[in-house]
C-alpha cells in the first residue's frame, strides 16, 4: 500500500517533493517488510504430535500401566501408559509419545 501510494504522489506533488515523498514511502515499506520478517521467523511452528506434550486428558480406562485416555472434552481417544498408574475419571498430564501410545503422569 505504502508503494502504491508513493507512486500515485509520484505524478501528483510538484518536482522536489514527489521524489522525497516517494523514497520516504519505499524505505518505510522497507521498514515493514523488515520487521515481518524479523518477528515472522522468532517462533518455530509446531505440528503432529509434539503438540500433545504438555496437555492435559482424561482416563477413560485405567492406566496400569496401559489404558486409554480422552484429550481434554474431545472425542479424542489415545492408548496411553502411566508407570504410577492412574484410574478412570482421573485427570493426566501428557510428557511423552512412543510411536501411537501417550506417556502420561498423573
């Protein structure tokens, strides 16, 4: 938007401003693409199963040590191990994942 408007003010200011006006507009675009990229690139993305850790669920059947789980009111529905054990209705914290089974603590 900043390009667009310094070239309309390119054709539309008299001689010495029209230049100033439209380097201003170019470094300030500059500026913004600059700063996008900068906070853009702060934060890794995080996908697939590496966003369970660190979740809470709910047991659905008792984990001693193998059970399932339910991910916090969804319909999810994961196998999942507790080496302390955990009954049904308690609620779990996920730290782990081994291949398609969650590791959980109570």
């Amino acid at each position: 938007m900043l390009l667009i408007t310094g070239l309309v003010l390119l054709f539309v200011l008299p001689t010495p401003w029209n230049v100033i006006v439209l380097l201003a507009c170019i470094l300030l675009w500059l500026g913004e693409v600059g700063i996008i990229w900068r906070f853009s690139r702060k934060k890794k993305v995080r996908t697939g199963t590496q966003t369970l850790v660190g979740r809470k669920a709910t047991v659905i059947s008792p984990c001693k040590p193998l059970g399932q789980v339910r991910l916090g009111g969804e319909s999810e529905i994961w196998r999942a191990r507790c080496a302390e054990g955990a009954d049904q209705g308690e609620t779990v914290t996920i730290v782990g994942i081994d291949q398609l089974t969650l590791i959980v603590e109570r």
